[in-house]
C-alpha cells in the first residue's frame, strides 16, 4: 500500500472524508458507491465499486464468442477504466484509464460510432470503433467499446452489439 501521509478524523456520524487529491486521482465522483473491505491485518480497505465486477465467467465467453466468430475486438470498461479486453493488443487496454474524450462520450449515454477515438490515455486508434454505453435501472455503468480487426464495423448489424450489451445488462441484474 502506498502512504500518502493524510489522516481524516470520523465524524460523529461514522463519515470519513476522502481527500480531493486522492479522489480527482482515482477519478472518484460524487454519489459513487465505494466497497468496504477488512484484509488479513484487520486493515480498512476502500475500493471503487464497478457493476462490472459481478459477471461471471459464462458472461464473458459471449465476449470471446463475438471476438472469434466477427474479428472483433471488445473492450468492457467501467465509468473509468477498461475492465476486460479481448483484442490482439489487450495489454494496451487491460486496467487502463479512459482517455477524457472517451468519458465525455460514454457520459452521454448514446451509441457513437467512428474512428480516430483516444480510447485510453495516450493512445489514439485508428480502427473503426462503436461506442455502447451501459446503462443499469438508470444509472451508467460502463461500456462496450467494440473495434474493427478483420472486417468493417459497418458490416456487423447493431442487433449484435445491441444483443451483447443486453445479456451483459441482465448478468448484473
């Protein structure tokens, strides 16, 4: 664990404040949920909640099925960071931040298709990509960021992505 030097006192109501620094580097909103967790030593430990992290195995196979049968890579990214990615470059994806261009068009909860998209930080790609927002009894979750290897996105119907995003939803029900 990394120190960061920072004490809060609890209020009288059992709140801890979580320092704005600490919060603008994790990307922490306000009315994002937080998981509470005790480790071995008995230790506090906070950790951003993701929808996401209650998938199970079975959910992501429909993602490796959709990767082998249409050549096509899928990116499964909470409101912040990709998850899960199934692509030939997953290592410049896996655990990575979004770029800000990519959260503002998540954030705007429609389906964006195109290319040139900064997807992670750093990284501009140059694939045809589909932007699929994921949103839960109202509330976004993340996205289905879906790009061309072998054949046209244009080529693929929406109902598949649509279809995908659909079964993914419903996991998390």
């Amino acid at each position: 664990m990394k120190a960061t030097g920072m004490t809060r006192r609890i209020d009288d109501l059992g709140r801890i404040v979580i320092p704005k620094e600490i919060r603008k580097q994790l990307r922490i909103q306000e009315g994002q949920s937080i998981e509470i967790f005790l480790n071995e030593d008995k230790d506090i430990v906070l950790r951003k909640y993701s929808e996401l992290s209650t998938l199970d195995k079975q959910v992501y196979s429909i993602l490796e099925t959709l990767f082998n049968t249409y050549f096509i890579s899928v990116l499964l990214t909470n409101r912040q960071e990709v998850t899960y990615a199934l692509s030939k470059n997953q290592e410049l994806y896996l655990n990575k931040s979004l770029s800000n261009q990519m959260v503002d068009l998540i954030s705007k909860r429609k389906v964006v298709r195109g290319s040139h998209f900064e997807i992670v930080e750093s990284f501009r790609e140059q694939k045809d990509v589909c932007v699929y927002p994921l949103v839960l009894d109202g509330d976004l979750v993340g996205s289905l960021i879906f790009m061309a290897e072998k054949v046209p996105l244009a080529s693929v119907s929406d109902d598949i992505f649509r279809f995908t995003a659909s079964l993914l939803l419903a996991a998390m029900v």
